[in-house]
C-alpha cells in the first residue's frame, strides 16, 4: 500500500468538525505516537471505550497490548509488531479481553500516520468487535470436521460390515445349494418350497452385500486419476453388458466423447449402471434405444445418457441416487437401489454432478452427469 503523507490540503470542514465526527462514529479509533517509547496510545474515541469498557484514563499512554490474555495467539502478535516495525498497514483478527475480563475478537487495522516529511510519527487503529463471525466460523469448522470423522467412520463401518458378511453368506448359499442337490425329490413340496425361498433370499443378500462393498469402495480406493478416452471406457462398459445388449436388442448409439483425467474403472462402472439402467427400465412396446453424448461447457463436460424407456416423475428425481431407493418391486424389475448410489459417489469422487432429467410420462430418461476438465 503506498504512504500516505499528510500534507496540508484544502478541505471543506474544519477541524473541529473533523474530530467531532471521529469522536461520533460508532468505528473504534485509537492514536498512537511512535515516537514516543513503547508506542503509546495518545487518543481513543467513545466507540473505543464503548468496545472495551474501558475509561480514558486507563487507556492513554499505555502500548495496546494491555487488551492481550495469555491465549493471544503469538502470531497474530507477530503480525501485528511486524507491520509496526516495516512501517506498514496490519491487519489482523486477535483476541483481546475488556476490562471486566470478557474476551472478544477484534478485527484490528493498524496504519502508519507520515508527516509532511515522510516520516513516521503515530499509528491509527481501528477496531471492529467480530466475536459473532468468529463463533460462528469456530462452529461451522468444528461440524465440518465432526461430519468428515462420522463419514469416514460410516464408511469403514459399510466397508467392514459388507466385507466381513461376505464370507458366511458364501457358507449359507452353498450349503444351501448342497441340500437341494444331495435331497432333492426326498424332501415333500413345501420342504423343496422353502428351500429355494431360502436360496432365493441368500442370492438376493449376496446382491445387496457385494453393491454395499462396491458402493465403499468408490471412496476408499486410492486415487489415481489419468487422462482416459471415454469411448474406450464406454467400449468396456458395453462389453460388461453384452448378454443384456442383445437378450434385449438394445441399440446403444454414441456421439463423440472426449478424453478426460478419470479413474478408469469407476467409470466404466458410471457408464455401465446408467447404460444398464437404460436397458432394464425400458417399455415393453418399444426397442430400447439409448445414446450417449458430450458436450463442452466452462472447464468442464457435460455427458448425457439419453433413454426411450419408461422415465422417472419428477418427485422421485432426487430420492433415487440415495442407497436402496427404488421406485418398483423385485418382481418388475430386478435391482438392490444401490446402482444409482455408487454413480453419485463415482460423480462425486471426480468432483462432478450428477442429476436426472425427465417428464416421467413414459418418454424416457436423460441422466446427467459432469466431469472436470483438470481433476
Ligand atoms: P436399481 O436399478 O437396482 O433399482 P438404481 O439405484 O440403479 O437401483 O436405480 C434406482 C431407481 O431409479 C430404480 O429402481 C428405478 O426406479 C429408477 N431408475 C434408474 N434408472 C432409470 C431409467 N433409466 N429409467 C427409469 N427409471 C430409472
């Protein structure tokens, strides 16, 4: 900041009127002389005595650093003799004490005051109380981080949970299996009946167990993001899906998509769930088309996976990237709701969005999702 030097200039008011005003704003303004040992303060306003619940005389001729506590943090008083003894504007949020002992965090602005000769002869400092703003932020830090910890710890509670299921849910199926194999045509109806409810049930849970695991994953595998050709990964996705590609004649279509920093097999995964889904809600007079397509927008791409199935109405948009969100039975399609989860996560994780667009009158669904150009 360059240096102001007073010199004497024309102006519209007078003196006294120029201190009446300074003794009348509700700003904080102290004066101190720097010439004098130790910097004291030669003037304060109302609003300063106000802010500290000081009187004048406790505070002329004393250094500012009577309003510190032993908790002042060091480097904010650092700051402050530095900018003091470079001759330069300051300004710091420090924490001081009233007189009866409250603390308060002041925004303090201390200037340097040159005369005509460019030569330092007072500091003017202005004070503003910002304890609010500084709770607030305190607040606001402290939930930050206490949602950090709880996300993590839910996090390593899915990831364990799922991991540590895997292993006797394999035992229950495949026992399950040897009894229908080894008993079959011994046991009665209902004994053939419950054994495949059971199996059935074991299968189901085995599904929702391995897209929980799938779901953790996204978030605790390390990064690696690389630039990927998306019509390559888009290959791989159609490849995963080829059974269902043609079991229902699917037309998958793409226009040209660019290459971008990603985790590869996250997004396979993305195009592979949105491209399944697709597939899985079509209608059933209609072949299934799907297309995907790009688009540049600031820094970022847009790519869309358009579909001719049989839509979403707009109250459900939301709910359905939350975990086991589904809209129909197991009966009229098949699915765990985990699908739509996992892409917001992947989305999410390469600092992108993702939403759904659709009228839900049966014309199909465009899902939306968008990528950074730089990770
Ligand atoms: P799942 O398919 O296993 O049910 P998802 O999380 O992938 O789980 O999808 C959640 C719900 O969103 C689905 O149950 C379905 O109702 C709806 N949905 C997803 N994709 C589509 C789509 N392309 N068209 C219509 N509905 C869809």
């Amino acid at each position: 900041m360059d240096r102001v030097i007073s010199k004497p200039r024309s102006t519209t008011i007078n003196m006294p009127t120029l201190w009446n005003a300074i003794e009348a704003t509700r700003s904080s303004i102290i004066v101190t002389d720097s010439r004098q040992p130790d910097n004291p303060i030669v003037y304060c306003n109302q609003a300063f005595l106000d802010l500290t619940g000081y009187g004048r005389e406790d505070v002329i001729g004393r250094n500012c650093r009577f309003m510190q506590g032993k908790d002042t943090s060091q480097q904010s008083i650092n700051k402050l003799r530095n900018g003091v003894a470079k001759q330069q504007h300051v300004r710091v949020t420090i924490k001081n004490y009233r007189k009866d002992g409250q603390p308060f965090w002041n925004d303090l602005i201390m200037s340097p005051v040159f005369d005509e000769e460019g030569v330092l002869t007072n500091f003017v400092g202005q004070q503003l109380d910002v304890t609010d703003r500084v709770t607030y932020e305190e607040q606001l830090r402290k939930s930050q981080q206490d949602l950090l910890r709880s996300n993590k710890e839910l996090e390593q509670f899915t990831y364990a949970a799922s991991h540590d299921l895997q292993e006797p849910l394999r035992m229950v199926s495949s026992y399950l299996q040897l009894i229908k194999e080894r008993y079959s045509g011994k046991l009665d109806e209902d004994g053939e009946t419950f054994i495949g409810f059971a199996a059935d049930g074991a299968s189901r849970m085995q599904s929702l167990v391995n897209d929980l695991l799938t779901l953790s994953r996204v978030r605790t595998t390390a990064r690696s993001f690389k630039p990927e050709s998306l019509e390559a990964l888009m290959d791989d996705a159609l490849a995963n899906l080829q059974t269902t590609i043609s079991e229902s004649g699917a037309k998958v279509t793409r226009g040209p998509l660019p290459k971008l920093p990603v985790e590869r097999t996250q997004i396979i995964q993305l195009l592979q769930n949105l491209i399944g889904n697709a597939i899985k809600y079509r209608r059933p007079d209609r072949t299934p088309t799907v297309h995907v397509s790009a688009a540049r927008k600031r820094g970022k791409y847009v790519i869309s996976v358009r579909d001719n199935g049989i839509g979403i109405e707009p109250q459900y948009h939301g709910r359905i990237f939350g975990v086991f969100q589904r809209l129909h039975t197991r009966s009229e399609y098949p699915g765990t709701g985990v699908g739509l989860a996992i892409c917001s996560k992947i989305v999410e994780r390469h600092g992108g969005e993702i939403w759904v667009e659709s009228e839900g009158d049966g014309e199909g669904a465009t899902f939306m999702f968008t990528l950074p150009v730089r990770p």
